[in-house]
C-alpha cells in the first residue's frame, strides 16, 4: 500500500511533465511557458521530443522510428556507432549523448539543405569528420558516413528506408571530399563499396 501511495505523485508529475511540454505554444497560456521549457528539458535528458503527433495517421501514416550514422576509415574501420550496429528495433530508453548530437547536426544541416543553397549546410557533417579524424590512436586518411533514416507505417507495421546523407572527409586536407543529400541506393553502394550499412 505504502509503494503505490509513494509511486502515485511520482506518476502524476511525469503525466504533468508530459502533457505541459506537448502543449503547442498556439493554445498554451503564457503563465505556463516557463514550466514548458522545464518540462521539455526534461523529456530531453531521455531522449524524447515534446509535442510529436505520433499518431496522426490520418495526416501522414509513416513516422521515423529510427536513423543511423555510420562512420568508417578508409581502411574500412568503422568508428561509429560502437560495436558497429545501430540500435533499430527496440525501445531506445536514452541515446548516448554522440548519437543525440549527431542527429541533431545532422539534422540541423538537411533542414537548411532543404531551405536553399547554403554553404553553411556543409558546417556540420565536415565539424563530425574533423571530429572522427581524430578519435582513432592512428590517424586515418579519410572517414566515410552514411546516414540512414528509417520510418514506420503506423497502420500495417511495414518499414521503409531512406538514404538521408553520404559524405568523405578528408583528415589530411580538413575538408569534405563528398556529400550528396538524399542518394540514391545505387550512389550509396557506389560510395560504400560493397554492402552497404543498413539493417
């Protein structure tokens, strides 16, 4: 009895958390935007976003469920992600601080791909190169990345895959040798060579 009287403000405050963060700003009294951004912080630290219309299938049925960078040397190395597979499938509880902020680069950078022609678009995926030059203990000439975005139909379950990203950044010049936004599955096995990283 004791447990289930201590776990009930416990499971009222992540309901509140949840449903003050999801709240859009359009219907949200201003006396409560200071707890949102609270709120939203919150669900970050585990790897949530507020507010997503998970199951709007009546707007658009399919829905990211998942991504994975994978970067190698051009020995075929491959730096990230650890152990060498994304995590897909499954319930990710929290994502490891790289993946998180390699998403969100990498997203930053396709959402402004997307707006028009900027040579900032390039910052980010040549900041993740330089940055994975300089993790092995023996300097590689070259790292290689694919980025993959994979989404869900939420009314039968099927999976469908999209190429997001392919680039090469040279550790001894320090500048992007590649990128194609959104290749096609032919330029993604042309710049891999051999099997591509998907599931």
């Amino acid at each position: 009895m004791r447990a289930r009287t201590s776990g009930t403000p416990v499971l009222l405050a992540v309901m509140a958390t949840i449903a003050v963060a999801g709240w859009p700003p359009e219907v949200s009294p201003a006396f409560l935007d200071p707890a949102h951004q609270v709120a939203v912080r919150a669900l970050r630290l585990f790897g949530m976003s507020a507010g997503q219309p998970l199951f709007h299938t009546d707007v658009n049925p399919w829905k990211q469920h998942a991504f994975c960078l994978t970067l190698r040397t051009d020995t075929g190395v491959v730096l990230f992600p650890p152990g060498g597979t994304c995590h897909v499938e499954g319930i990710h509880w929290r994502l490891p601080p790289v993946n998180r902020a390699t998403h969100r680069m990498l997203s930053q950078a396709f959402e402004e791909f997307e707006a028009g022609p900027d040579p900032h678009a390039d910052v980010y995926p040549a900041a993740i190169g330089r940055a994975f030059c300089l993790q092995p203990a023996e300097r590689p000439r070259e790292v290689q990345a694919v980025w993959t975005w994979y989404y869900k139909h939420y009314d039968d379950g099927s999976e469908l895959r999209r190429n997001g990203l392919l680039f090469a950044y040279s550790c001894d010049e320090a500048r992007l040798t590649t990128l194609a936004w959104q290749p096609d599955d032919a330029a993604v096995r042309r710049f891999w060579g051999g099997t591509p990283p998907w599931r």
